[in-house]
C-alpha cells in the first residue's frame, strides 16, 4: 500500500495560519439545534472571569469582536464563506477517488512543551501548529476523528480518518476495524 497527495492545500504558515484566524472568526458556525440556555450560560461566564480563558480563545474573540465592530459591510464573513466553499470543494472532488482520507491528527512529530512562561506569540504558534490538519474539517463540515494509531519514542501518534460529507458511519467503521486490527497484533 503506497501513500500518495491527493489534496493540495497551501503549504505556507503564514497564509494557512490567517486563513486559521478568518474561519475562527468569522466562518466557524454550525447548523442545526442551538440551545440558548447555554449559549446564555456560556456567555455570562466569559464576561465574568474572561481571564480564565486560555490565550487562544482570547485571540478568537478579540478577532471576532474587532471584525465585527470594525463593520467591514460583510467583505470578510463573505471571503470566508467562499474559502469554505472552496475547501469543501477540493475535498469533495478528494472523495469522488477515495471512501475516507487517512492523515496524521498532527502534520509533524510531537515537539517539547513550550518553556514554562511562554511568549504570548511562542503559545499561540504552538497551539495553532496542532490543529493545522484537524481545523479544515471544522470549516468543511466534512466527518473527521483522530485514534491513537500507535506509540513513536513512547509518545501517541494520532491518525485522522475523514469521510465524505454525511458519511460519519464509514467513518467509525474504518476506526473501528483499525482498533480491531491494531489491538489484536
């Protein structure tokens, strides 16, 4: 069994990483039942102990708010709508060849902790290096979930299985018969 690319994405940081900030602020919704009891709930508690947050929720919501009251007539929220589109698309044509994308949950091997009074910036790009594979799905929509595939230099190495749009079931069958056959060795 060969591995091969079959989904480009800009490899840059920095462009992966504003588009990261765009959907975060501004393209990160979700469809369906709303419980406004604990979005209540939620938002009481972020105005009464904000600095209990860790910094990347922080950064989330300063975007958002500054995006927001800035009132770019929409330009950004649109941008954002149309790189979703985009994404979903380049995937979707992924998913005409292939039933499920395998990928590592992290793209690299796992790094030491920051030191222990990291820089603001030092946080933030650590944090935002983990989800580099894990994010485009948030924006997708596209079923994704990370397993444990096994230990390199005693530390997890995670494998992302993605499906196709509405297909969460061929997803956790394939996690499925990996655990099936990974516990069984």
């Amino acid at each position: 069994m060969t591995s091969e690319p079959i989904l480009h994405l800009p490899d840059s940081n920095k462009p992966v990483r504003f588009d990261n900030r765009c959907f975060r602020c501004e393209c990160s919704a979700t469809q369906g039942y709303h419980n406004t009891h604990l979005h209540l709930a939620l938002t009481r508690g972020l105005k009464c102990h904000p600095n209990d947050n860790p910094p990347t929720v922080k950064e989330t919501l300063l975007c958002g708010r500054y995006l927001r009251e800035k009132n770019y007539d929409g330009y950004y929220y649109n941008k954002c709508q149309n790189l979703r589109r985009d994404l979903r698309e380049a995937y979707d044509e992924a998913f005409k060849k292939y039933d499920v994308l395998i990928m590592p949950t992290i793209p690299k091997k796992a790094s030491q902790f920051p030191s222990k009074n990291p820089s603001l910036s030092e946080y933030l790009e650590k944090a935002y290096e983990l989800s580099k594979n894990t994010s485009p799905f948030d924006v997708s929509g596209h079923p994704a979930l990370s397993i444990n595939a096994g230990f390199s230099h005693g530390l997890p190495v995670g494998m992302m299985i993605v499906g196709k749009m509405f297909d969460e079931m061929t997803v956790l069958n394939v996690a499925y018969t990996f655990e099936q056959m990974r516990d069984n060795v």
